[in-house]
C-alpha cells in the first residue's frame, strides 16, 4: 500500500480450438497473446477515475456509488463499476487505459479489461478467485453470462504455451507451443456484439440438452441422437468440439501441425453448420486462409457472429497478416496478467 504509482497489464487471448464448450463444462485449447491492455496511474484516496486511448469518454465513479452500474454512461465504466463492487478497493486511483487489443473482435478485451481493473484495485486473492471475479463482473456489467474461458486464459498465460482447459474442474495443462508455427489472427471487419448476439440462447439450448442426455462432455454422438432440431445440433457441435480438442491437445504435444490444422477446419464446420454462430464473412475468410500455402487450418474464434478467425501456419507463412483484411495479427504465447509497481 506505500507505492503510489502502478502499472498493470492484462493480455488478451485467442482460442485455438474449443469453441462454446466452456459453460457446458468442456474443453478449450487457448493461449494468452502480446496483445493487451495495460492501465498506468497513481493511487489516491476515494475516486476511480480513468480515460482510455481507444473507448470514449472519461470514466469517474466513487468508491461507495458502485450500485448504478446498469446506467453508468461512459458505457465503459459499467466494467469499472461492476469491478469495483467485486473487489471493494481500500482506495481509489486517477490511470490511463492503453489497449493494443481490438474490441469486440473475440479477443477478449473485455476480460482483459475487467482483469486489468481487478489488479489496479490491489486485487488481493487467488488467480482463480480473480479469474471468477471478472466472470461475475461481466454478468453484472453487460448481462453476458459467459463461461470461464477467457478469464482462465488471462490469468494462468504462460510465455510460449498453449493451454489445455477443463472446465469440469478448471484445470489447466500448459502445452509447449511449437517454435516452427505462427498463429496468425485477422479481423473480418465485422464487430462483434456479444449481449446482442444470441450468446444466452446458445447456453440454454446446451443446458437443455444436459438436461436430457447428461453432461456433453461425456456425451457421445449417438447420445445426441435422442435429441431434435436446434438442440440436437447444438449439442452435437459441443460434444463433438470437446473431441477435437481432446485430439488437437494430443497433437499440439506431438508437433504434429497437420492434424491440429484439420481440426480446427473441422471445429469451424462444426460452429457454422451445427452451432450456428458463423457469418459468410467469417466463412470466406476462412476459406481465403486455408488455400494460403504454409496455413494448416483455420476456424473462427471466440462466440463468433463476427470478430476474428485465428489460422495456424508455418512461420512466416504469412508475414504480412494485415495483408488480407487490412487488420491482422501474428501473435505469440504470452504470460497472464500481472501488476508491475513503479
Ligand atoms: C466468449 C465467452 C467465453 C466463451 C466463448 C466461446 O468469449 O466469454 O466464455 O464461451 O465466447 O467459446
């Protein structure tokens, strides 16, 4: 509590494989990026007070006024807000949010966000208590109720590695990620709205399946053949998804980029065709990426309707990723979200 000045950083992440599986208790396959958002500033008694250098407006709250979160304008600031009732900081602080990460492309920028916010906070409890923080922070804020990939993902990155997630339990293996590939990000151009994107409606389908067959993960093809219609296929891409990350996680150990490729390809049939949360954009995108010589497979990712299409390939196979869309990204395996005090 003596240092008066703070930087803290929290990265974004991109999933590899494992779309929509987290709130079913399934599997991810993601890593944290060197994309991210960093907040500078000084401690000082009763306020929050911040400006950003990509969102709008000057965000000034005080300690004890965090229950308009609902009508908070700037809009930003209802993540501020909805944090500050988490973490109940013992002071405030005057910071700056720098971002290198876009918004509303499922890159989490809203995680890293509520995670940054967590730590400028003097946040003081466990990476998985933080990590269920920011997930309670995002209901309270938007009203999103998502699971816990991208909280998990910032938390517990690791520098060089991917990471295999099971969200029956939350426990994470740190796969190395290989040296000779890239994973290169492009946005489609289409922003993505997650409140507005029928996010909600996909996880009851999933836990009405549940319901009738039992936990997806567990689930085999044949199970969901006991189901109709839309909740058939949604839960036919979740038990289907956990398969291919369960695999892809066995390949990614082995080196072998071919297999993973394929199965990404396979995991973004799979959320545009049972799943439901491509667009054609992201469809031809995808599509322009899997014919680039030295791209193993492609595949939207995050909660789709829009945003971004992660893509794994030889190194350098495609050294200009701002080349396809105009906005695209090499990123690499990156460490969690920490606080550095000046
Ligand atoms: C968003 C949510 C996550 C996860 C993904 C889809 O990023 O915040 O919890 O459900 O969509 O995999």
């Amino acid at each position: 509590m003596t240092n008066t000045r703070f930087v803290v950083h929290a990265p974004g992440r991109v999933n590899l494989i494992g779309d929509h599986t987290d709130y079913a208790g399934g599997l991810s396959l993601p890593c944290a990026i060197d994309l991210g958002i960093t907040i500078e500033g000084i401690h000082q008694p009763d306020r929050l007070e911040l400006q950003s250098d990509a969102l709008e407006g000057v965000v000034s709250i005080g300690l004890d006024s965090t229950n308009t979160i609902a009508t908070l304008e700037p809009h930003w600031g209802r993540y501020v807000a909805a944090v500050a009732q988490e973490v109940r900081p013992p002071r405030g602080f005057t910071g700056t949010v720098t971002s290198t990460l876009p918004t509303g492309a499922g890159l989490s920028s809203s995680a890293a966000l509520e995670i940054a916010l967590a730590l400028a906070m003097e946040f003081a409890g466990s990476p998985i208590e933080l990590a269920l923080l920011a997930q309670r922070a995002e209901l309270a804020a938007v009203g999103v109720p998502c699971g816990l990939l991208d909280q998990l993902s910032i938390v517990f990155g690791r520098t060089g590695h991917a990471m295999v997630i099971d969200f029956a339990d939350n426990a994470i293996e740190h796969v190395p990620f290989p040296e000779n590939l890239d994973i290169v990000v492009v946005h489609s151009g289409q922003e993505r709205q997650l409140a507005d994107s029928h996010y909600a409606e996909r996880r009851t389908s999933c836990e009405l399946a549940a319901n009738r067959i039992g936990p997806l993960p567990a689930a085999t093809i044949a199970d969901t053949n006991s189901l109709d219609g839309e909740t058939q296929r949604r839960a036919r891409h979740v038990v289907s998804e956990c398969e291919r990350v369960r695999q892809a996680a066995a390949a990614l150990r082995d080196n072998d980029p071919i297999t993973v490729g394929q199965l990404m390809t396979q995991s973004h049939a799979s959320l545009r065709d049972d799943f439901e949360v491509s667009t054609t954009v992201l469809d031809d995108l995808v599509t322009t990426l899997h014919a680039t010589p030295g791209v193993y497979g492609a595949r939207l990712t995050g909660a789709g309707f829009g945003g971004c299409v992660v893509a794994l390939c030889d190194r350098g196979a495609i050294s200009n990723p701002n080349s396809i869309t105009g906005r695209g990204w090499i990123v690499h395996p990156s460490d969690g979200a920490r606080r550095t005090t000046l």
